[in-house]
C-alpha cells in the first residue's frame, strides 16, 4: 500500500489547507459570536454564502463524491483532515455531514427523478438535508429494533413514529430528510427496512424540539427530535425499493466513517496546535507550560497518538477503495472505536493546558469536545465496533481450527 499524495490530491491539499487558514479561521471565531447574539440563531450568516461561493470558483466543492472530484477515498481523506481542523469549513466545500452520507445515497441508490429533485440541488449547496434514523424509545445501536414504520399502502407509503438527534434538521435551508422504518417484521433480518425521502413540508412532519449537546445546539445544524404521523409519500418516493433499507445504511456508512475520523484527526490537530502555543507562551511558577508537570510527555503522547490514527484510517480507506466494503469492515470499525478516542484525549489535554478559558467559548476547545464526544456514538457506538472487530478477528480461528 502506498498512502502518498497523488498529483491531484497534493495540490487540492494545499489549496484546502490554504483557504481554511487563510480564509475561514480568521473569521470563524467572530461567526459563532454572531450567530450566539442573534435572537435566532437559526440563520446563515452572509459570509457563509460568500465563503462558499469563493471555494466554489476555486474548484473546491464536492471532493467528498468520486463521481465528482474523481479523487479515491484515499486520496479525499486528508482533504477531509484539512477541513477537520474547522466546524465551518466542511459546509463551506459542501462536504458536510449528513450531506455528504445522503448525496452518496442518492447517487448509488437513487431514481432518475430523485436525482434530479434532490441530488442536483444538494450538489448545488442550495439545499441542506438530515437523515432520521436514530429513536428515543429504543436501542437504536441495533438498528433491528426500529420501531417507526414506512408502509406501503397501494400507491403511497405510509410513515410514523419518532426520530431524534436528526442532524441538520434544524438548519434553515434543509429540505428534504432520509428516513428509515421498518415494513415488514416477518421478512428476513436484514430485508425489513425502508428507507424514504421526506420532503420537510410534508403535512405530519412536525420538528418537536432541538437537542441539545453539552448544553450545545450546534446552530444552524441542530440534531432535532422530529415525529411522523401518518405521513403519505407517493410510493416513488422510496429510495431503491421496499425491504433495502439496511443495505443502504451500510454502504452509506463505509466512506463516511472515514470523512468523520479523518476530519476528527484534523480537529486533534487543531487542538495540539492550540495546546503548543499555550504551552510555549504562558509562564507559571516561572517555567512555560511546557516544562512543568510532564506537560512534554502528553505533547508527545498526543503527536504520537494523532499519527497512528491517521495511518489507521489511512489503510481503512484504502481497503474500501481496493476490496470495498465488505473487505473493510474490521477497519472501518477500528477506526470508529480509535479516533474518536484520540481526539478527545487530545482535546482534553489542549483544555487543561488552558485552564478555564479551555472550557469557554474564547477557544474552540469545548465545542471540538463536545463534536468528538458525540462521534463515539454517531454512526455506532463504540461497542457495537468493537464487537465487529471481535467477530472478525474470531472468525479467522474457527476456520483453522476446522
């Protein structure tokens, strides 16, 4: 395996990292105050179209999608590293999640007219989405247990129950959701659930309240508890026909714990950056940071930990692109238990070498907790990954001992 640039890569590279340092970090700090000022939050911010509009005439918007960057998984992750180091800068290229996961739905399990209604203005960045899958009132690490439903009822489907923490959903320009229910509970494990476009107007969807996350609502994101009652879809409205819905959620998830874990090591990477120049720059009891109590071992703890995991998800992103999904899965699954991990341990340590302001909103710190907090839940929690990994592991000494 060779995990170098590629000409193509190297050179978005450097110009993603550019316009992130050059043009979204040295505003994103005022964003957020702006936005926390507002009576309503739940707004896009002038700039925000304008950056997107710049990194759009520069060429950078949607890497995250082959079919339009042509760029390999491998080849886009450190572009999604490089984006990582911003909350801002994934929407400012479109490559934000769950954009991202959905428009890669819609791309490989699409109709023609899905495509048209609502991959083209997803691609355009003139619409936003969300996807609805997770439920308060069950375990929704086992997707199994579902309790919502998509019934077909002659030409229509039929929806209702509950979903929350549906990223995006709060966002002023989302328009359309994703949503997964279960049709038939007697068809076999992995053929009972749908998965339907809901456009947001739809008479019967009603977002019930924003969640917050550590006392954070992520705005103009937002992950919103959102209720189904007797929604009725033309039955096109289906993504790829009834009973599939599983198989779209796993190829939906491959490519895009990839893009979460490498934006997560760029956000480490923002984090050990902040923690070296505080380390350097305050004196304590006469000394740097830097020289007091083993604060030089955790920055080498921390460079050594954000190395690793990068290779790590370095080779789960070239085994998808060489053997796919099912040749990946032990990867994927390692790197969703590791990274989230290495983050937090980074960012944690960057908070105490802060002190209080580590907690504030004068640093980027506790919303970067916050975010890689959440992300040893999202797209399954920690032991679902590691029973993954087990199970594969285990599986190669059954054979052998046969």
């Amino acid at each position: 395996m060779d995990f170098a640039h590629s000409a193509r890569s190297a050179d978005l590279l450097e110009r993603v990292t550019r316009f992130v340092r050059a043009e979204i970090e040295p505003v994103e700090a005022e964003h957020h105050r702006e936005l926390a000022r507002l009576d309503n939050p739940w707004v896009v911010l002038p700039r925000v179209e304008q950056l997107k509009a710049r990194a759009r005439a520069q060429g950078l918007w949607n890497l995250f999608l082959p079919a339009e960057s042509g760029l390999s998984t491998v080849e886009y992750a450190p572009l999604a590293e490089a984006m990582g180091r911003s909350l801002l800068a994934p929407e400012v290229f479109n490559c934000n999640a769950p954009d991202t996961g959905n428009m890669e739905v819609l791309h490989l399990y699409g109709s023609p007219a899905q495509q048209d209604r609502w991959l083209r203005p997803l691609l355009d960045g003139t619409i936003r989405s969300a996807f609805c899958m997770t439920e308060p009132d069950v375990a929704s690490s086992d997707a199994t247990t579902m309790a919502a439903t998509a019934i077909p009822d002659g030409d229509e489907v039929v929806l209702n129950g509950t979903k929350w923490f549906s990223t995006g959903v709060g966002h002023p320009h989302c328009a359309v959701a994703i949503f997964m229910g279960l049709t038939d509970p007697t068809a076999p494990r992995h053929a009972q659930h749908t998965m339907v476009l809901v456009p947001l107007d739809t008479p019967g969807v009603t977002v019930e309240r924003m969640l917050p996350v550590f006392g954070r609502h992520d705005e103009p994101y937002g992950h919103g508890q959102v209720s189904f009652t007797d929604v009725r879809l033309p039955l096109d409205s289906v993504i790829a026909g009834v009973g599939r819905g599983f198989e779209i959620a796993q190829g939906r998830l491959g490519p895009g714990r990839v893009h979460h874990c490498m934006r997560l090591v760029g956000l480490a990477e923002k984090a050990l950056e902040l923690a070296c120049v505080r380390a350097t720059g305050r004196v304590a009891f006469g000394k740097p940071l830097a020289d007091l109590g083993g604060n030089r071992e955790r920055i080498a703890d921390a460079r050594i930990a954000i190395d690793q995991a990068r290779l790590l998800v370095l080779n789960a992103a070239w085994k998808l692109d060489t053997r796919g999904l099912d040749g990946a899965r032990a990867e994927v699954s390692q790197i969703k238990v590791a990274v989230p991990s290495m983050a937090l341990s980074v960012i944690d340590l960057a908070i105490q070498l802060h002190g209080a302001a580590g907690l504030s909103d004068d640093f980027p710190l506790a919303a970067a907790y916050a975010a890689a907090r959440s992300l040893r839940l999202a797209d399954g929690p920690d032991e679902v990954h590691r029973g993954v990994v087990a199970r594969l592991e285990l599986a190669k000494y059954r054979r052998e001992s046969r």
